[in-house]
C-alpha cells in the first residue's frame, strides 16, 4: 500500500507533467517568451537579440513552427510570439492565429531583425529574450523547463524575478519519490476521478493528433510506411504506427494540441498511444485503461527524472518503456512483470540519440515502442536480461539509476558533439 504522502505527490505529478501544448514544445517556449516581451515592452519590437543553450538549438533547428504557413526554426518562433501570441496561454501561446496575422509573421520575419546568439550557459534549458523599441527594451529569461519564467526586466524596472539555482529551480513536487513498485500500487489504488479529466484530455489530444498523422502527408510518413508495409491488423503494428503518425504531424506543423509528458509532446505521444491502441484491443474497461496510461505517464516520467528534461538520450526510449510497463498491466501483469519489462526494454534500446527535433523523431518512437513491447513478450517467454549484462543491474531501479547516470553524464559529450555538428550546418 502506497503512503498518503505519495499518493498526492504522484497526483501533483501527472497534473504539473501532462498539460497541453501547441507544436514542438521548445519552439513554443520561445514563442511564449516573446508573447511575453512583446506585452511587456507595449509595442512590436524594432531589435531583437535572443540567446539559446545548445539543446534549445537543437530542438528548434528543424521543426515546422504551427500557424506559421510552414516556417521553421528560432526566427519563425520569435516571429510567431511577437506578432501573435497571447502569453496567458502559456505553451498554447500560439493556438490562435489568424491567416492575417500569419501574412504579418512572414513580413516581420523577412525584416531581418533578429539576432540570434548561442548562449555558452551552464544550464541546458536557458532562453534569453531581449527586445528594444524606441527607447525602451526588454528582458525576458526562461529557465530549466518550458515554462520557468525567472527574469522580467523592462529597462531598469525589475518585473519579475526568481532566484537562479542550478539544478533546483523547479518549483515542482519531488520526483525522486517516484519508484516502479509504488508507481504499481498508486495505479492500482488511485481514485480515478482525481485524474480523470487530465487522462481524458491526453486520450482526446493524442488519438486526434495521430489519426491526423495517418490521414494527412506530414515528414517521413512513418505511420503510413509502417502500415502499407505490415498490414493494420496486428495491435503491435498499430500501436507503432499511430504513435510514429502523431509525431510526424507534430514535428511537421500540424496545428493540433497535444498533451506532453516530461516536456514533450512526442513523449506525451509515446507513453498514450500504444496504451490506448492495446486497451482498445484487448477490450478492458475504461478504469483499467486509466491505470493502465497512470503506470505509463508515471514510468516515463520517473526514467526522465535521472536522466533531465533535455540531452543526448532519446527521450522517446523512456516513454516507450512507460507503454511497454502498462502494456504488461492490460495483460494482468503487476509489478514483477513491470519492472522486467522495463528492465529488458532499457538494456535494448538506451543510447539512441537525441539530435533535435524533426521527422525522424517518428522512426525512433516507431523503435521505441518496439523495444518496450518486446521487453514484456520477452518476460512471457521467460526470458529476460539479468545483472552484469551491460548496463543491466540487478533491481529494476538500480537499472533505472544506471541509465541516468549514463544518459546526463557519459552521454554529455556527445551531446555538445551534436550541437556542434548542427552549428556547424546552421
């Protein structure tokens, strides 16, 4: 049985991870930094210099920018901020764009005002937005996640401030109280109707984004690929392909919202669709499929936690463990065939790299999805990877730990590799 002080840490969990979000959520997070300058500065901007971290680069380079008619990268999402963002709105600040307004984005941006800088910080979240008109200018900083407003400063007026501390600037419920066998027994005692409402916007959010994957032409069209190919009537094919086709629409401007997990849509994508593909299979009730997405949201979130919001490690892999952990529960399992699952999942597929957002985003979930399924096929066969087999521990937290460990610290020059191979094509 779950502590109570767990219980509502795990509640506060999902509520602060899976909110809503327009597009790619780092291109977004500059367009709400700049809804944010331009309100405080009272006028459009005449100058503007932004400063990003290597990992905000990378996030951003390539990524269709929504309600943009088809632009790209950290100009776009200045622009899109500027002329038609509303900051209330927070990372659906650009929801609402009119077709005029989209004329104005491509204008401004054509103006050639935006001096964009590589920000040599030591955090690898950090926004920096600077605006000037007339004789004023503003400041506008976003720290360490999507929404982390911690600097307003309109010429010597401070608007806003927040103590910066490195590592610690998250005012958010400790996430190192989450484990597997208490992410189990939490999804197995949770009351639904205290997280009804956030599972049905991810199921309502996420199905939508990806049938519009499968219906339009969008990137790669991994989904598309994956289903001429092998066919829609095995699940596993469709829980591949509907996840892939949610995140080739998203990565390449389509205009619907999507519910992330751990900061990311394509994670949010990840951790809901191949849940939702095998519940819908299986034919479980509507409160086992709840539990069923508690234990993948949760899992995914807790694989993150050691490894940080943004590196060189494919987010994708931990929320493809997350599904392939709650795919084991819609077939009955609990927390032994839980914890191998994420166990066999980890040991195959950690360290495929993350190298910024884009199409191929899609194959890696597509891969992602496969591993967490077979990592669970894999215990039902009595197989299984045990310690000393590579990164693999005994324990599936002592797993868990040793991917983070190898995710933030042994993958960290190969991140700033990344970055300089993206620099360099930029």
């Amino acid at each position: 049985m779950i502590t109570k002080e767990r219980y509502n840490a795990y509640i506060n969990i999902l509520k602060e991870e899976l909110i809503p979000a327009m597009g790619c959520t780092e291109p977004i997070a500059i367009a709400y930094a700049a809804a944010i300058a331009r309100e405080t500065l009272g006028e459009i901007p005449q100058k503007i210099k932004i400063e990003v971290s290597g990992n905000i680069i990378k996030n951003v380079k390539s990524v269709v920018v929504p309600h943009t008619g088809g632009l790209r990268g950290i100009e776009a999402s200045v622009c899109a901020g500027i002329i038609a963002g509303d900051a209330k709105k927070e990372l659906e600040v650009i929801e609402s764009v009119s077709s005029e307004q989209i004329e104005e984005i491509k204008k401004y941006l054509n103006r050639n005002i935006i001096q964009v800088e590589y920000a040599n910080s030591p955090y690898i979240f950090d926004i920096i937005l600077t605006v000037y008109a007339s004789e004023d200018c503003v400041k506008v900083r976003i720290l360490d996640y999507h929404t982390n407003v911690v600097e307003i400063k309109k010429n010597n007026e401070v608007v806003l401030s927040k103590k910066v501390q490195a590592k610690k600037s998250l005012p958010q419920t400790d996430r190192s109280l989450l484990n597997i066998k208490d992410i189990v027994a939490f999804a197995n005692e949770v009351s639904i109707p205290k997280v009804k409402e956030i599972l049905e916007q991810q199921i309502l959010y996420n199905t939508a984004i990806a049938e519009e994957g499968l219906k339009g032409s969008y990137g790669a069209n991994i989904g598309k690929v994956l289903l001429k190919t092998y066919g829609s009537q095995d699940v596993k094919v469709r829980a591949k392909a509907k996840a892939a086709a949610g995140s080739d629409a998203r990565m390449n401007g389509c205009e619907l919202p999507v519910v992330i997990n751990s900061g990311s849509g394509n994670q949010g994508i990840t951790a809901s669709i191949p849940v939702i593909e095998y519940a819908d299979e299986l034919k479980v009730s509507e409160e086992t499929k709840y539990r069923a997405l508690i234990i993948s949201n949760l899992t995914t979130i807790h694989l993150k936690t050691g490894i940080g919001r943004l590196s060189a490690y494919c987010g994708a892999v931990s929320a493809g463990c997350g599904s392939g952990a709650a795919i084991a529960y819609l077939y009955g399992g609990g927390y032994e065939e839980i914890a191998h699952t994420v166990v066999n999942a980890l040991a195959i597929a950690s360290g495929i790299i993350c190298d910024g957002a884009k199409a191929s985003c899609a194959a890696k979930i597509s891969a992602s999805v496969d591993v967490g399924i077979l990592g669970y096929y894999m215990y039902k066969e009595g197989q299984e990877f045990v310690d000393g087999d590579g990164i693999v521990k005994k324990g599936v937290e002592n797993t868990i730990t040793n991917v983070g460990k190898l995710a933030r610290n042994g993958m960290s020059e190969t991140d700033k590799e990344i970055i300089k191979i993206m620099l360099e094509s930029c």
